[in-house]
C-alpha cells in the first residue's frame, strides 16, 4: 500500500475494499481514488434520532428504526437461488419476520445473532401479517443513534452484492476519514482554498467541510459544509473562466475604433425613425467601450426577437466604417440576408456607405465588382452567408464580424473569417435564444455577454391560447378571419414523414388536411421543410414573404430565417413535442407588425405535467428569459445547450438552477481576485493558481464563439 494514506491512494488500499471492489467502484461510480471516494457526497440524509416498537409499525413507504436481536436464521432453497428469512425481537420482545433476496451468502456471514443491534427499513404486508425485506442492519457501535442525520449514497446492485450499498459505502467513508486523521491530525487533507476566501464567507477548512458533510452532527452543520464545497466549485469555474476571457482580450490585438465619426453620428441623428430602448443604448455603450482600446472584442449579444439586436449589429458596423475597417454581417439563411440588405440600404439613405450582398446565388458577373470592391475598399458593409467564406472573398481592412443566430455556424466556418483580417477582427456574434444567467456564467462564462432586455415600446403582446384537436374546426375558423382581413399565417409540424413512435401530425399529411379546408384557388398554401434543395425552399419562402400565399406550413426551418411583418397567426402542431425556447422562437416569427398577433398552441387533450407546464408558461409570459428559465428547470442544462458530453457543465456539487446566488457571488470574487492579480501569481494565491491549473488540465477548450 501507498504511504502514507492520502487522497491520491487508490481506492483498492483502503481497508476492506481490494482490487474486485475496487474496479467494481471504478465502472459503476468512477471513483478510483480516495479522494473521489470523499467526493462521492451523499445525496439525501435520513432522521434515525427515534426508535419505533414493532407493535406500533405499520405497512407503508416510511422507513423506522428498530432496536433488538435478531435469532433464528435459515437458509430457504428456491427454484432460483436461495432466500434468507430471520426473525427480530424488540426490546418489549414483539417479533418481526425480516427476509433477504439478495446477497444471502454475504448477508448470513455479517448478520450480529443474537447481539444487540439496530434495523432499519420499511415494514411490508406478508400473509396476513408484517415482515421486512432487506432491512439495514447495524450493530450497536455502528448506529450513530446521536445524529439526525444518517447519510444516503448513491451506489450499484453490484456495488450492493459486495457489500457496498449505501451503509456500506458510509463505513468505508468513515474508515477512510479516521485513517486519515489519525495519520494527518485535524488537517487531515489538504486545504485548497486560501484563508482570506474562507474568512471572507466565514467557511470551514475542507477537512471540516467533509465531515460535516459525511457525518454532520445537524442540519446546519451539514448545510456550511456542503456550502464550502459548492461554493469551491464554482469559485475555481469562475476563476478558470474569467482568465481565459481576459487573456483572450489583453493578448489579442483588435482595430482601435477611436472616432465616433460622419456615418455613425449621421446615422444616429438623422436616420434612426425611432427612439432606441434604453437597453439598446446600454449594450452600444459597452461594445463602444470594448472596441476603443485597440483589444480584441469577443462579444455574445442575446435579445428576444424584435429586440433589436439588428439595429445595434448596425450601429456598430458604421463605427468600423468610421474607423477605416470594413464589417461583414453573417446570416443563417439566404433570405435572412436579403432581408438585411433591403433594411440596411433603406435605413442608411444617401449616407456614403456602400452595402453589398454575398450568398450562393449570387451570379460570377454580379459577384466581380462586389470582390474588387472588397479587395479595394470601396465596399464598407457586406452582408452575406456562408458564401463570405470562400477562399476568394479578400477584404481590404476587416475590422468587425458579426454573426446572427451563432448557433448556426461552427467554429471551424468563424475561424475561416480571422484569416481574412491582417488583425483579427472583433467578434460579435448576436442570438435570440435566451440563455439563463447561470448558463451565460458558464457556457459562454469566457465571454462579455450583453442583454437587451426590453422590446420596442408600442409593440403589441402576441395573444398566445392552448387548443385541442376537439377545437380544430373552431381555429380554422379563426384562420378563414384572418386571411378574410388580408392576414398571413405560419403552420408548424414537428415532423416530415410520419413516426411509429411519435403519435402526432406530420407535415404531409397537415398539407393535405389544409388544402381540403383551405382550397385552391381561393387560398395558396407554401411549404417548406429541411429536405427541400436550398434554392426551392427560399423561393417558398420568398413567395409567402412577398404575400403571393397566405399559409405557410413548414417544419421547424422557419424558426429563423424570414421576417414577414404582416404575418399574425402561428399555428404549432403537436405543440406539446416542442421545447420551450423552440416554441418561443416559433411564436417570434409573428407580432412584426402593428396588427394584433396570435399563437395557437395545438396538443392532445391528453398530457404529461412537463408538457402541460411548458404550454401554461407559453401562454402566461412573453419574457424570453423567464421561458428560458423555465426551460433549464425541467429539462437540465446539459440538455438545454447540448453540452451533457462536452464536459463544459460537467458539476459535481454545485447545481446551476438550485444555486444560483452561488454561483453569482463565486463569479464576482473570481473577478474582483483577477482584476488584482491576473495571473494569481500572489503567494497567498497560491493554492487558487493551483486549483485553476488542475481544473484547466481536466476541461475541453472552452470559446464557443471564436
């Protein structure tokens, strides 16, 4: 065995575990060291302060504590293996049938027969009377009748076979510890945190935490322990994060936009038909901030749709044009960009900014002066899709990229347009997806990230009603009003082809259902789906955005990508299949113009409690980042952003959604210790550089944007 005991020794030396136990630990809980074995934390404690008497002990799901002897073991021979029945005695000499299944060989070696001890379990109906199946046994020394709190650990039935369930896994934590104190003294594992962290929350050494946490004496004790322990995790998140960001933009040169100059001020004073929201002047201010000190800007920017994160991408492409540099707008879609262009060119007027449109269908003849234009400088905005990639696109002077809906572009497509800049050019990349603050602090925790968090004043709320498939001809009905008043409408399905497996509408079988009730020629219907050739699915898309059909049914493909203000109804099918910030982003495609706008949600009348929460919050609120908030309690962050394998929200502790206050305090600490030693090269931080090492060791690279 290793010496001396630490937590690095593998699991297997620790008293009572070797090498079966050990790699039986390994596969099913990942522990392989004793340190994971102290990290392995119980997930629930139980209240064992009371002992019941076996009259008073009734069938049911609550689990007693019994205190007696147990006589009389044997092993019963099965059809299948064997069971091992025994009976208990209490103390006022009630008997208790008591009955294992499982592990008998192991269970019969280590009952206490005939010595005092302590069970507990739940009491079951057998017969006619009361027995109880697998109950905990403990001899008196072990039941630690003292304590309320009895810790619970997850654990593995062949963890279980070994002896390893969860009282099991509790001595061998308790083993463990005393070794360790016994060998290290109250210290007995390293401190990882510095004293003026622990004094500046009033928190225990990790020696302390750990045990408060293992075998706390109350609730409270368990409550400062595990406050430490989270409060660590998120500390060194933070700490890890936060250097990477500022490293990012102290170590990256960027083009100094220093004038606010002829376009911008133009621009801003004559152009603009409008107030901006205060949100919008807030987040143009912190851009503007970012892009005079000659450093990189690498910035998120998240709003709802109609926000207005178009205007300030705007704003900001002119202050690069009044700086010498040339900006570049990417969009997801073709007809995205389109639209961009249309707005842009309308908005700026006879101002002397020249805005030029790039994507694939762009003709060789047309696309020639457009290049040179580039290459020259003369083209000072260029909006475009992935078109703007290709090796011949050269700009004279790219000083800013933004990028709408990032989620759309990879990471290898965005490091293409860094290559195009002699410095690399300032990264704004914008969404409408809302991301709670607790995952913006994590995910994108290396990022500035700005809010709009207001819309436009005047805008209507888009009225947003749940209705079955019983109220189907009553919202045709509403459809038939609305199209009669020169209205547009979107109808969404979840699926192409129907699904074995899903029982819901799909997309054909709604078409043909919609031109029954909606016929030719009185109404034209579009369709658009993923599987449709890119240039047959924007002509679709162009022909509902022009008015020439009045329906659009499309699958999720719309969900970004087109603007058609007069556009009021969005009908979605099978409502309850969709996540919440989809449905969100689906109802977003309506409310563009100054009619009142509706979403329809359609479900089975039939529906579990997730999905009847998610259209109860659609119907009740508007507010992206209360649905997004919603959205991470019921389905988890890994599943929200679709990080559950990258390791990025990978907590072993903490919880993002029930500790967010945590995790806010943690992230202020990190920047308040970095803005005054940035490479934590204090002695007194030593132990912080050290964890931040080990933990940038374990993480995958963490910039998603750039």
């Amino acid at each position: 065995m290793p010496e001396p005991l630490n937590a690095n020794t593998p699991i297997e030396f620790l008293k009572g575990i070797g090498p079966k136990r050990a790699e039986a630990f390994a596969e099913d809980l990942g522990i392989r060291t004793c340190g994971d074995l102290l990290f392995h934390l119980p997930f629930r404690y139980e209240d064992r302060t009371r002992f019941h008497r076996v009259a008073e002990c009734v069938p049911g799901p609550v689990q007693v504590q019994l205190r007696g002897t147990i006589h009389k073991v044997n092993e019963v021979k099965q059809k299948r293996g064997s069971r091992l029945e025994a009976e208990f005695t209490d103390e006022h000499g009630d008997k208790l049938p008591l009955v294992w299944f499982k592990g008998v060989q192991w269970v019969a070696r280590n009952l206490p027969v005939g010595k005092p001890c302590v069970l507990w379990g739940r009491v079951s109906d057998y017969k006619g009377g009361r027995n109880m199946a697998h109950p905990e046994v403990l001899s008196m020394a072990e039941a630690r009748s003292d304590s309320a709190l009895h810790p619970v650990y997850s654990s593995s039935e062949r963890l279980g076979r070994f002896g390893l369930n969860s009282t099991g896994i509790a001595k061998a934590v308790q083993r463990l510890i005393e070794g360790l104190r016994k060998l290290h003294g109250a210290g007995w594992i390293e401190e990882t945190l510095p004293s003026e962290i622990l004094a500046m929350r009033g928190m225990p050494g990790l020696a302390t935490a750990l045990e408060q946490v293992h075998q706390p004496a109350d609730s409270n004790a368990e409550r400062l322990g595990r406050f430490r322990l989270k409060f660590e995790e998120f500390l060194f998140l933070q700490l890890l994060l936060v250097q990477h960001r500022n490293r990012q933009t102290q170590d990256l040169p960027g083009a100094a936009f220093i004038n606010v100059g002829a376009a911008f001020n133009r621009f801003y004073k004559e152009r603009i038909p409008f107030e901006l929201t205060g949100a919008q002047k807030r987040v143009i201010r912190e851009i503007r901030e970012d892009t005079r000190n000659g450093r990189h800007m690498n910035r998120l920017l998240q709003g709802d749709v109609g926000s207005g994160k178009t205007m300030v991408a705007l704003l900001t492409a002119l202050l690069a044009v009044d700086n010498g540099c040339q900006a570049c707008i990417m969009a997801p879609t073709e007809i995205l960009a389109q639209q961009h262009l249309a707005s842009f060119r309308e908005m700026l007027g006879d101002l002397p900014v020249r805005v030029e449109l790039l994507t694939g269908s762009v003709k060789t003849a047309d696309r020639r002066p457009i290049l040179e234009g580039l290459a020259e400088g003369a083209v000072h905005l260029l909006v475009g899709t992935h078109a703007v990639l290709e090796p011949k696109v050269v700009f004279h002077n790219l000083g800013l990229v933004v990028i709408d809906e990032q989620h759309r572009f990879g990471v290898a497509q965005r490091a293409r347009l860094w290559n195009k800049a002699k410095v690399p050019p300032h990264i704004l990349v914008m969404t409408a997806t809302p991301i709670p603050r607790t995952l913006s602090m994590t995910v994108y925790g290396d990022l500035d990230v700005s809010v709009i968090d207001e819309l436009p004043p005047g805008r209507k709320p888009i009225r947003t009603v749940h209705r079955t498939d019983a109220q189907r001809l009553g919202v045709f009905g509403f459809m038939r009003e609305q199209i009669a008043e020169g209205r547009q409408i979107y109808v969404v399905y979840p699926l192409i082809e129907e699904s074995a497996q899903l029982d819901h509408k799909d997309l054909m079988d709604g078409y043909e259902s919609l031109t029954r009730h909606f016929p030719p020629p009185e109404f034209r219907i579009s369709i658009v789906h993923g599987r449709m050739k890119p240039e047959d699915k924007d002509a679709e898309m162009q022909r509902f955005a022009n008015g020439t059909t009045q329906i659009m049914v499309a699958t999720t493909v719309i969900e970004v990508g087109v603007n058609v203000p007069n556009a009021s109804v969005m009908v979605i099918e099978s409502a309850q299949r969709f996540g919440l910030s989809q449905l969100h982003q689906l109802r977003g495609r309506v409310g563009r113009g100054a009619n009142q706008s509706f979403c329809i949600l359609m479900s089975d009348k039939e529906l579990g409690n997730e999905a009847r929460r998610r259209l109860e919050t659609m119907c009740r609120t508007q507010d992206g980042f209360e649905i997004a908030e919603v959205d991470l309690e019921l389905r988890g962050p890994g599943d929200l952003m679709g990080t559950k394998q990258s390791g990025v929200l990978d907590l072993k502790i903490a919880d993002l959604i029930k500790d967010r206050a945590l995790l806010e305090d943690a992230r202020d600490i990190a920047r308040r210790i970095l803005k005054e030693d940035p490479e934590l090269n204090k002695p007194a931080r030593a132990l912080l550089r050290v964890g931040v090492e080990r933990l940038r060791a374990s993480r995958p690279y963490w910039s998603r944007i750039s």
